[in-house]
C-alpha cells in the first residue's frame, strides 16, 4: 500500500441493489402510409411516446383495413392515452407499389390540383411540362400539388402504396440474405439494444388471425434477446368466423395454445371506426401497469372498452349474452361484453386455458406477473454477473430480493415472496462451473372471477315480529 499522512475514505459498494423495474411497452408489426413521412421507416423499430411522434415516424390515415399500424397509433393516444409504444413498419414503397396504367387527368378545384388517391408516393409524380414541384398532404391523405401550374387540367402518372400485396410472410420476416438485417417480427430483437425498453407485449393486429403470424408472435413473444419474456396479443379472424359457436374450433385448428399468447374475438367498433380487440387489451394492460407503477398484477378482464358496440370485420353486429360470453372464456378466448357498466372486455384466460390449469400459466394477469418478475430480475442483477461468487454476492441478491418482493406484498401488488439461496440447488459440480440457483417463491393475487353469494332464511328473524 502506498505511504499516507493523514485521514483518508474509502467506498465499499452498497448490500442492497434497487430493483430495476421497466414500463409497459406494447410493440405493433404492420403496415403504415409511410409515403406520408420524409424518413421511409421500414423493418425499423420507432419507438413513440405521443401521437405527433408516431404521426411523424409512420404518417396517419383513418384507413386501419389497409394501414394496420394506424390503428395502433389511434387507439394508445387518441382512444386511452397509453404509452409507450413501438412500430414496426413492413410496408416497403419500393416494393409494395403499384404504377397508374397510364396518365390521369386531375381537374383544379378551389384553385388546386388534387390527386384524390391515397398512398401516392410523392417522388414518383410526373406532370406533362412541369419540373420542380412541391407536394402536402390534406387531411384525408391526398396528394395536393404546390405551385402555379396553368390551365384548368393537368395529366399525371404516379406510383402508390398497395398495401394488399403486404402478406402474413412479411409479418413474420427473418432475415435479409443480402444485408443480414432483420425483417418483420425479426426486428423485436433489435428494440432492447435500440432503446433500452422491454417488449412485453407483442401485437400484429388483422394479421395475427394467421396462424403463421401467431405461432410467431408467441415464440417471439416467449423469449426476447434470450432473457427476457414477453406476451403475444392476437385475433381470431371474425371475416370467416362469424358465429360465437364456431370459434373455439378455430382457436384449436390454428394451434393456439399458450401462457405466452392471449385470443379473442369479435372486433369492437366506436363509432365508424373498428378496432382490433388485441389493440384495445394492449390498451388496457399497459394503462393498468401505468396506473400501479408498472406492475402488471391487475386482469384486463371487465375493463371498459372505447367502443359502442362489438363487429365483425364487415360491420355486423355481436351480440353477446353473459352465458355466450362465458362460453368463449371457457375455451381459453377473451371477447367483448355489454351486461353492466358499458362494454367490457372479459376473459382472464391465456390461450393454453383449458388445457393447462396451473394458475401460474392459465392467467393473463398471472402470466404477465411472472413475466414481471423474470424481467426485473434479469436488468437488476445483471450488473452483478461475473462478480465473484462469495457471500457478499449472495446476501446481496437475497436481501435485494426480498427487500423488493417485500415491498409488493406491502402494496397488495402480490400476496407474498422470498428469495432462499439453497444447498439442495447447488450442488458442487453446478459451483465449480460458475452457475448459482436462487429459488424465488412468488404469489400475484389471481382474478376473482367467481364471485358467490350463498342465500339461506334464517328463522331467528321471525323472533322480530313479537319485539
């Protein structure tokens, strides 16, 4: 040690660790009118902490049959003010377009030529005799030409987005051959590294009704970057499903089966436009862990809906009784009801329900809380990884832990926990080769979801009558 004169400090690291908790963030793949936008986001994660942000990244049209996205971006900031959320656009204009067939003639009106068309690709506009022109966009996403252009008629051609050809294939990605850059559901490992958020719920909304898509939504959703886990959102398909009888068959028929995956049927509308139920329970989750910070410990089942009414994608009506409806929650699929206080969500089953009963997995809400735990263990004590293993790491992961599962069972967030450190689980062989096994017991309240009153006379009463 070096000479020293004098009174000196020194710093040892503190026993206790803070539990390093993280916000709900709900991440959408789909398609946005991105010719509306100057940066063309594709295969890119965006993450938005407000409309203007998603408006700017993605552009917005109230078109979500084509533009799934928008939706998303409707319903977090327009309908319950949830956020974050992150976007992944696979629209590509360069591939995903069409050409007119041949030049259109656009007559001014108000003293400005419109092409009255959505999705034109600005770039790609020619106008016979005119170079150098400007171009925004009105409110219902056409194309308005800036300039002094003569005469009462122009005639033009032009590219545009043709969402349609966007198919379940693009959805679920992987990765680009040429460039090694992931593609569609692909891009969700990129949002950790990227922003330093968790994805914990994954959504493709119309698309996931593919079986395809859904498989992938799940495992991707199951294990994220390899350590962290998420829960997939999807749809049954109400096009060809139309009657509430029909749909367990269909979940079965399209495998799914998961505590890592949540379906439901129909849609829900508020007013003209209709909505995803997958959108709106996103919502719901991440407004609810908002709202109790960021523990996810309450079920999405009888919250309010923004809707005035549950569809089918063409607009028919869904009428649901409470027994219909609990039909549908027997069979593991969560649906829309309107029984007492407005429409509801209800259901608070994952999609493995009833094949699987244990509550740890068959709840949404239960789910979502190991999900919790798993997430905050993994960014907490990461920072601890190759430290030496003594008991100073130890007690401190111990203490960390209990200390933080304490503080939960005192906000009724869960109904108890602890974290023990045994022989049992560490044999020598497991010690020698640097891995520890810390065994956390761990209880979130489940829904109450049955809720009996038991009703009997009780003749004692007849006594009052002689009083």
């Amino acid at each position: 040690m070096a000479f020293q004169h004098g009174v000196t400090g020194r710093e040892n690291p503190t026993s206790v660790i803070a539990a390093s908790t993280s916000e709900m963030v709900a991440v959408y793949v789909g398609t946005a009118p991105i010719n509306m936008t100057k940066e063309r986001k594709v295969n890119d994660p965006v993450l938005c902490y407000s409309y203007s942000e998603a408006v700017e990244a993605m552009g917005y049209l109230k078109d979500f049959e084509n533009y799934t996205l928008c939706e998303a971006i409707d319903a977090h900031f327009s309908k319950f003010g949830s956020a974050p959320i992150v976007l992944i656009n696979v629209l590509d204009p360069e591939t995903h377009k069409a050409e007119t067939a041949e030049a259109e003639t656009i007559t001014k009106e108000n003293g400005k030529f419109t092409i009255k068309k959505t999705g034109v690709i600005p770039e790609t506009v020619t106008i016979e005799g005119q170079t150098n022109l400007n171009f925004q966009f009105d409110d219902d996403g056409y194309l308005v030409i800036i300039g002094t252009i003569p005469g009462e008629t122009v005639s033009v051609t032009y590219s545009f987005l043709k969402p349609s050809m966007v198919t379940a294939e693009d959805i679920v990605g992987g990765i680009d051959t040429n460039t090694g850059d992931e593609k569609g559901l692909e891009c969700i490992e990129n949002i950790f590294p990227k922003y330093r958020v968790i994805p914990n719920l994954v959504l493709a909304p119309k698309f996931s009704t593919d079986s395809t898509v859904a498989a992938v939504l799940e495992t991707k959703a199951s294990k994220i970057n390899g350590h962290f886990q998420g829960f997939a959102i999807c749809d049954i398909d109400t096009k060809t499903t139309r009657k509430y009888a029909d749909v367990p068959g269909i979940k079965e028929n399209n495998n799914l089966n998961s505590t890592y995956l949540s379906a439901f049927w129909p849609m829900v509308a508020l007013g003209t436009l209709k909505y995803h139920m997958s959108t709106q329970i996103a919502c719901i989750i991440q407004a609810l862990a908002a709202e109790n910070d960021g523990v996810p410990f309450k079920s999405p089942s009888n919250k309010s809906l923004k809707a005035d009414s549950a569809v089918l994608a063409d607009g028919t009506p869904v009428l649901l009784g409470v027994n219909k409806a609990n039909y549908l929650n027997s069979n593991g699929i969560g649906t829309a009801l309107n029984f007492i206080g407005g429409w509801k969500s209800w259901g608070n089953y994952a999609s493995c329900f009833p094949a699987v009963t244990d509550p740890k997995d068959a709840f949404i809400a239960s789910r979502l809380m190991f999900n919790f735990l798993n997430n905050t263990l993994v960014t907490t004590f990461w920072q601890k990884v190759d430290e030496p293993t003594n008991k100073v790491l130890i007690n401190t992961i111990v203490d960390s832990c209990n200390i933080w599962l304490n503080g939960l069972t005192n906000q009724g967030q869960i109904l108890g926990g602890r974290v023990e450190f045994r022989e049992e689980d560490n044999p020598t062989t497991s010690l020698v080769a640097g891995k520890i096994s810390i065994r956390v017991f761990y209880t979130p309240p489940l829904p109450a979801q049955q809720i009996e009153f038991l009703k009997e006379i009780d003749v004692k009463y007849f006594d009052t009558l002689f009083q």
